[in-house]
C-alpha cells in the first residue's frame, strides 16, 4: 500500500478519510489498527480488503495491481484471497450457518458435496458443529461472530480483516473470537485487525495507529 | 454451472418471502389465465357458431327470392317468384356438373296438435331430396318417398322440438297430427341439429304436393335448397345456379329477383369476425399479463431495496455482477413461471364451466403463448432491478441499515 489517499465528496464538504497512507503488510503478520473514531480506520481496512478503491495510489494484494480492476475482478479478489470478519457479523438472514459458510465457496464454484464438508468444518472449528442448522436469528451475537469466523476461515483466505470484530461482543465472546484469531494466525494466516480496546492490540505483533487520515505510529510488539 | 447455483440462490430467496412470492405470483397467474380463458371463451364462441352453420349442411346453397331494391326504389315491379320449374331446372346434371341436387321448399305457419296437445310451428313442403341436402337424417322412423310426393300422401317427419311437444311421453312414429286441420300420419322424427340461430327442430316436413293440396295450394316456392357435389365446389355450383335462374327469370345482376346464400361463404364471414372477436378477448387478456408484469418489476424492486445489505455481504464475498444479476433476473423468472403454470391450472379449471351457452375450447397455442411471454415478462420485467441489484456498490449496500 502505497501512498493511499481516500477523499470523499467534493469542494466545500471535501473530507480526506485517508491522507496519503503507506504500508506494507508481510505475509503471516498480526496487525492491529487502532485511533479515534473519525481517524480513517475503517477507510483503510475497505481499501485493504478491495471493497473500496482509493482515491489515488497504489495498492496490491500478492504482487496484483488493485486500482486497475473493475468491479468482477475486485469481486474475484475479494473472494479468492480476503476473508472479511464485519463488527455487525453481516450474516445473511433466513440461511442457515452453514450456507452462510458455504456461500464464499459457491462463488467460487466448489462443488456441492465439497463446500458443505468444508463449511462444516469450520464450522466445527469455531465450536458450532452442533449449531449449522440455525438461522443467524436462533444464534446470540458470540455465536454469530464465529459464523462469520467461520465463513472467512472456509475460504481459506491469504489475508483475514476483521473491523471491530468484538465490537458488538461481551468479554466472554470477545476472548472466543480472539482466541480463534489467535489459533488462525498460528497457523500461518495474514491478519490485520481494527479495534479499539488495547487488550485486543496486545494479542497482535503489531500496532499502527492512524490520526486523521495519516499513520501515527506502526510498532512492533517486540519493541514494547 | 454457474445457473445451477444462481437458480439456487434465488429459489432460496423466493422460499424466504413466501408471502411477497406468493403475492406476485398472484399477478401473473390472473394474466395468464385471463388470456387462455378468454381465448378459450372466443374459441368456443367460434366453434359453436361453426358447427351450428355446419349442421345445416356445409355444401349447401340456398335460394331464395329478393325484390331487387336500388336505394329503396323497385326497379322490377313484376318480380318473378321462385317456382317448382325452378327447382327442376337446377337438378340439370349438364348445365349444372357442381349441383348434386335441389328442393323447393314451401314454408308456412300452422298449429299442429296431437290429440291433447298443439303447437305453432312451420310446415315445409319439399322433395325426398330435402333430406340429403340439408344434411337431415332422422333419428327415427323413415324419410318419405318419391313415391309419396307423386301420390301426395299425407305423411310427415318432425322436427325433435316438435316431437317433445307434442309427443312429451309417448313415440310419435305411427301417430296422426293435425295440421290447420289436415291430417298427416308422423312416419320419421328429423335428428336433433341444435344451432345458434333460428331453431331447426321446430318444424314439420313433408312432401310438397300434400302441402300444396291440403294447406298453401299451387304456385311460387318460399326457398330450394340446393347441394353442391362437395364443399369445394359451393362457389362452382353458386355460379351455375344463378346463371340458371338468370336466363329462366330473364335477369341480370342489377335486376335479380333472387337471392344465393352460400354456407361456405357465410362460414368465412363468421370465422373472420369471431378470428377478430377472440383476438380482442386475447388483447384484454395480455393486458393484465402486463399489469401482472409491471407488479413483477414492482415487488423486484421492493425486494432489491429490501435487500441491499445482503446485495453488499454477497459481493462482499466474492459474489460478481453477473451472479447477482442471474440470479434476480432467474428469481423473476421462477416467481412468472410459477404464476403461468398457476394460471394455467385455473384456466383449466374455469375451461371446464359453460358460460353463456358457451363451452370454452383451451387453445394450445394460447397455452404456449402464454408461457413463452410469461417467462419473457419475468425477463424483461426482472432486468430493471437486476441491473440495480447487480451495480449496487459492495460497501454502500453493507452501510445500508
Ligand atoms: N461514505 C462516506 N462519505 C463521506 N464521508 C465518509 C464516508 N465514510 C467515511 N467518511 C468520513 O471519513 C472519515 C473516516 O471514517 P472511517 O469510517 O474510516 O473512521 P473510523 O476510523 O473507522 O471510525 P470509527 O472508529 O468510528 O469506526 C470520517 O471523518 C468520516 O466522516
Ligand atoms: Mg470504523
């Protein structure tokens, strides 16, 4: 990411979420990005995980060229390499968990058979074997975020975003999801993870911290 | 591949809405149906008035005397009438090849009555031939003969409105009916015809000398029915049978002083006007297959809105465009293909009930049409929203509440 630098709206009511960003995230790291509401974090992290296209420069994914693809491309990338976990869980309502997980992989076009065992073992991964058949509605918010776990997990994504992902949680979910974070990058995973409780930073080997649109500070926890 | 899963998704979407699914269903089955029954409704229209015109004889020619007017003037005060010489003369097998035979036919009112009973009907003096040429078998009983009419006997076959009036309980074959007092001896009853018309049953036929000698007395004929050799040839025997009369009456098409009624043409007549009268009931019909349409596009929309952050966590995931748009427009399609097999179940249904006299008749191509532009109309109608669905911006859509 390269001198990254998102503008909303025009003239007057001009807004810069993101003023001239770069970074560089190698693979296998855990990256937490923390700063005050307003400073650009979510900006980055949509830009990050090519649900948003920046206003000007670079920005690339395993060596590819993000600003120059249109919409499928980005639809393509975001499903082959981003598994996206949202503050708000952003399960599909009146499906199940386990076509919930199973979605990113029929995108993908897996077969039926495949998919399904897959879903279901991530599903078993995050401790809701026993819970595929309910409908995001039957689940408590804890058991929602670990669908959604889930769901990135089953893409087996080079690069795992979560915004807020324990923003909605209690501390007892909270420890859940992180500690499946944690296990997720024990095995190898890129995470970069938005948040602002400080306990939350800590599990991470790295900490940036954004101020209006601008990076204030990128340590590495071996530093601290 | 691809389709599989996007029929899939949308199925599940439809599945998820039951209600709203079931609600613009409703739409297009009202549309379909309302276009097979009423195509139905101007089909049975159609083959009733055929087969009613058919029933009088498909190659029949009928002729029958005209005071030739020119803008309300007469133009020939001494019309000729039609006369037995006339009939004679068209059963020429020379001049007229295309004529299989002529009757004259001698119609007045009378009042029959049994021995409890009376009825006012018509009485028809005619030929044997009467019978082949107005395509009239009897259902009981026989016909009467050459052999009859030269010997004038009192005899007659009656019409099945006749016979149930005046015979409600007992055969009529071997009874005696008076009529205007004359006596006459049934000796067949005439088949049942039916017809949307002036009713052929109620009348009594017999042979034209006995009508003449007992009832009318001599003179012109109300009418000869005439047969062309097959119902190719109508227009044929049509051209003979005037020229015939033309020179016996001495007149030309100006000064006519009769008449020829081609059922064959008045066949064509009736199908072109009811062709036209079912094409309307077909408009009226497509018109609320569109109405339906439009409540399609309607209720697409309301769900695309609906659905918008779904939209976003779908391609959010990964799903592209054209799954998006394949699977709405694949959703529009399966909810107007629902309501046409729907439609179709009612249509069959309301096609089995006689309206009006009327026995609709489904019209296969009605039922094909109605499906082809129903799947269309979920097309068409479906593509609108699609396209919004599809273009919707992964993460607008996910910051739509
Ligand atoms: N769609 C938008 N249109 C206009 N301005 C926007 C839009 N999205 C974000 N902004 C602005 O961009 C800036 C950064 O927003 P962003 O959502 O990235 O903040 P954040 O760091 O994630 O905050 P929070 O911690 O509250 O989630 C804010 O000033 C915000 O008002
Ligand atoms: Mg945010």
């Amino acid at each position: 990411m390269h001198d990254i630098t998102k503008v909303y709206g025009q003239g007057e009511a001009e807004v810069r979420a993101v003023d001239g960003i770069s970074l560089t995230v190698e693979p296998g790291e855990y990256v937490a990005i923390m700063g005050a509401s307003g400073s650009g974090k979510s900006t980055v992290m949509n830009i990050i995980g090519a649900l948003d296209v920046a206003t000007s420069g670079t920005y690339k994914i395993d060596g590819v060229d993000i600003g120059d693809l249109d919409d499928d491309a980005l639809s393509l990338v975001r499903n082959r390499r981003i598994g996206f976990i949202f503050q708000a869980f952003n399960l599909i309502p009146r499906m199940s968990a386990a076509v919930n997980v199973e979605l990113p992989l029929m995108y993908r076009g897996v077969r039926r058979s495949e998919r399904r065992r897959r879903a279901l073992d991530a599903l078993a991964k995050v401790g809701l074997a026993d819970r595929s058949h309910h409908q995001p509605n039957e689940l408590s918010g804890g058991q929602q975020q670990r669908v959604a776990v889930a769901r990135a997990l089953a893409m087996e994504p080079s690069l795992m975003l979560a915004d807020e992902p324990t923003g909605n949680l209690d501390s007892r979910s909270t420890a859940d999801v992180l500690d499946l974070l944690d296990e997720i990058h024990a095995e190898g995973k890129t995470i970069v993870i938005i948040t602002h409780e400080d306990d939350v930073a800590e599990r991470a080997g790295r900490v940036v911290t954004l101020r209006d649109g601008k990076v204030e500070s990128d340590v590495l926890a071996a530093a601290r | 591949m691809i389709f599989i899963e996007a029929l899939r998704s949308g199925w599940q979407a439809i599945l998820a809405n039951r209600l709203r699914s079931i609600l613009t269903t409703l739409g297009i089955m009202i549309g379909v149906a309302a276009v097979i029954i009423l195509v139905a409704f101007g089909q049975g229209a159609s083959n009733s008035v055929t087969s009613s015109i058919q029933s009088l004889g498909s190659n029949l020619l009928y002729v029958t005397p005209e005071n030739p007017n020119r803008d309300g003037e007469i133009v020939n005060p001494s019309v000729q009438e039609l006369t037995v010489d006339d009939a004679i003369a068209l059963n020429d097998p020379v001049r007229a090849p295309d004529i299989a035979g002529a009757a004259p036919e001698r119609r007045t009112a009378v009042t029959c009555t049994s021995e409890d009973r009376s009825h006012s009907t018509q009485i028809v003096g005619t030929w044997p031939s009467f019978f082949s040429i107005n395509n009239s078998p009897v259902s009981a009983g026989a016909y009467f003969s050459n052999a009859d009419e030269l010997s004038a006997r009192r005899i007659t076959v009656i019409g099945s409105t006749v016979a149930e009036s005046l015979f409600p309980e007992s055969d009529p074959l071997g009874r005696q009916i008076a009529c205007n007092g004359v006596p006459f001896t049934v000796v067949g009853v005439q088949a049942e015809k039916g017809g949307a018309f002036a009713n052929p049953d109620d009348v009594v036929i017999a042979p034209l000398s006995a009508v003449e000698n007992s009832i009318t007395g001599y003179g012109e004929v109300s009418a000869i029915s005439v047969q062309a050799s097959s119902s190719e040839t109508t227009d044929e025997a049509e051209e003979q049978a005037i020229a015939i009369l033309d020179e016996r009456h001495g007149t030309t098409e100006g000064t006519r002083d009769f008449e020829v009624f081609n059922q064959a043409s008045l066949l064509d007549t009736a199908n072109t006007a009811l062709g036209i009268f079912t094409a309307l009931l077909g408009a009226v019909g497509a018109i609320s297959l569109l109405v339906g349409g439009i409540g399609i596009t309607n209720i697409m929309l309301v769900s695309v809105t609906e659905r918008t952050r779904e939209i976003g966590i779908r391609k959010a995931i990964g799903a592209s465009r054209r799954f998006i748009l394949l699977q709405f427009l694949l959703e529009a399609t399966v909810l107007s293909l629902f309501g046409a097999t729907a439609g179709l179940g009612l249509a069959l249904l309301v096609a089995q009930v006689e309206i009006a006299g009327i026995s609709p008749s489904v019209v296969p191509v009605s039922v094909v049409g109605a499906y082809v532009i129903s799947v269309a109309i979920g097309l068409f109608f479906g593509s609108y929203p699609a396209k919004r669905a599809a273009s919707l911006r992964p993460i607008e859509a996910l910051r739509h509440e």
